[in-house]
C-alpha cells in the first residue's frame, strides 16, 4: 500500500514533530494550520529543538484545506475540545478510502467502535456530544492512535521535543491489517517509533492512567510531572486516581494487566516537561477535560462505579481554568 498524498491536520506540538519527521524523511507531507501559523511556517520552516539541537524543514502548508484534494492518509493533531470544530478542516481531505489517525490523550469518541460486548457503538457524550464525529468519519476509515511524545509548542514554527517519539496504532475492531502495517511502515521509516497493536483500547487505557491523573493535577498544582511524581502527597493522589481509572477499566472489559509504579516512570528527560493541559492552561488555551475526567465518569456511571478523586481534581481543574477567563 503507497500514500502518495499524507496530510497532517493541526499544527500543534503533536502535530509538528509528525509533520517535521514526514517532511525530513521525504514524504511531503500538507500540512493544514490556522492562517497565522501558516503564515509563519511558510517564512519560517519548521524547527525542532531536542537537546539543544536545532534543525530545520521545508513543509508543504495551508490553511485552505479544500485546496488540497482527497488525501491517501491524514493525521489529526487536534486536542479533543477542538475536534467539533476542526471538523471542517478535515473533511475535505476525506474520500471514501481514506484512513484518518486521530492522534489525541483520553477516551477517543471512536473507543466503542468495535469494542464489542453490550456497549459496542455507543457513543461518548463527553466527546461526541451529538454524534457528529461518528457520523462524519466512518469508523472503518480510522485508525487508532495512542501517542507517547512530550513536546512544547515556543510558536508555530519552532517546537521543544524531549526526543520521545513513540506511537502505537491499532484497528478499532482489534487484530492485524495491511493498512494498519503500511501506516506503521511509514512512520518508522520517518524515524519515528512506531508498533501495531491489535489491542488498541487496552493501549488507550494505559495512556488515559497517566492523563488522567497528571494532566488535571498538573492544571490545580501547577507542578511539572516530575515534581508531582516524587513530591509524596501529590503521588498518593495520583496513586489514587490511577485505582479508580483500574477498577473502570475492569468494569468494561478492558483485560490488560497494568503495574501503578511501572505506569508511574517517565523517562528522565520528561521530568521536567509540563503536562500539554498545563500548557495549555498558561497559554489560555481550553482544556481536554472532556476526554479525560469528564469521560471517565460518564463511563463510571455507565457500569455503575464512582470515582471520587477523579472526579474532584477534574472539577477542581475545571474550576481554575473558569476562573482564568473571568
């Protein structure tokens, strides 16, 4: 399977290391951004800083999707929030054989597409309000994507990156596929470290651990992730939310076995990093809380738990970003 024509579709921090390594290694990529970003990367290029190196492409970008055509494959960078709204960014890039890689924290509004079992199709109200993603994108055209990168966004054309660069792609409806393994062989040949899972709701889960509980503490403490893993009252509360996300976890049939302390290691690059919602908060920018917290506890309900921390530090990051705008 060849793709001739790769978008990717936000360029935010996520968005910008996928796009610069496609770029980097010669797949010319489109990249679509708002006019201002566009404006700047078109000048500038895009640069990606790790460890003090600093290098340089050339991308292909434009803030007129439509101009762009039916695309082989398209990478999405949008937070959750953003996703109703970006919608008329990546539709027109959208044919009928498109694959679509929403790469995004939390619970996917696809997560019961192909899940299987009593809950199958449902749809996540805390994503997908009114089901406009699920009627807009079949399901068959995405492919799951769980994505381990720290980056920081310093302006549309400059990006910081830890070096992290792993993502894990998966077919909603499980097992193994040509195209699932043709996506995978482009991203490792960008440089990228990218596996096939055929589990990927389990992946989603151990991911949504971290986010889960790092992401909206970060917000209410203001901490680094590495303060809040070795400060040991903000850790037991973040041993706390990691049990309660476990037993939901449980409760849905999500198999996989997790370790809390394994979960809890970061490389030591990313210790200093801030968590992308933090960032978010101080650049003023709203905040994925739907994804994560408020989703967790539409799911709690669903099977009938509770989960009082979760549900307490996401109100409480809620509350802080309200304040913020007032």
């Amino acid at each position: 399977m060849e793709f001739t024509k790769i978008a990717v579709v936000g360029a935010g921090s996520i968005g910008a290391v996928i796009a610069w390594h496609l770029a980097r290694a010669g797949f010319n990529p489109s990249v679509v951004a708002r006019k201002a970003s566009a404006t700047m990367l078109r000048r500038e290029g895009l640069t990606l800083s790790d460890a003090g190196n600093n290098e340089k492409v050339s991308v292909h970008v434009t803030d007129a999707p439509e101009s762009l055509g039916q695309q082989d494959l398209v990478f999405v960078g949008f937070k959750a929030q953003d996703w109703p709204a970006g919608l008329s960014s990546v539709l027109p890039l959208v044919g009928p054989e498109t694959i679509v890689v929403p790469m995004m924290n939390g619970i996917p509004w696809w997560f019961f597409q192909g899940f299987g079992g009593k809950h199958e199709g449902r749809i996540i109200k805390a994503v997908d309000s009114d089901g406009l993603l699920i009627k807009s994108i079949p399901p068959h055209q995405i492919l799951g994507c769980v994505v381990y990168i720290a980056a920081e966004r310093i302006d549309a054309a400059h990006i910081a990156w830890s070096g992290r660069k792993k993502l894990v792609l998966g077919e909603p409806s499980g097992g193994p596929s040509a195209r699932l393994e043709a996506v995978v062989a482009v991203l490792n040949h960008a440089g990228l470290e990218c596996e096939a899972s055929d589990r990927i709701h389990d992946i989603v889960w151990h991911k949504l651990l971290g986010n889960v509980s790092m992401n909206p503490l970060s917000v209410v403490t203001g901490a680094t992730m590495g303060r809040m893993l070795t400060h040991p009252p903000l850790r037991r509360i973040l041993v706390v939310m990691i049990e309660e996300a476990l037993m939901l976890a449980a409760a849905l049939g999500v198999k996989d076995s997790f370790d809390i302390e394994e979960r809890l290691k970061l490389p030591p690059l990313m210790m200093n990093y801030k968590s992308s919602m933090l960032q978010d908060f101080e650049a003023g920018r709203p905040l994925e809380l739907g994804a994560l917290s408020q989703a967790v506890g539409e799911l709690a309900e669903l099977v009938g738990l509770k989960t009082p921390m979760i549900d307490t530090i996401g109100t409480l990051a809620s509350f802080r970003a309200l304040e913020r705008v007032l």
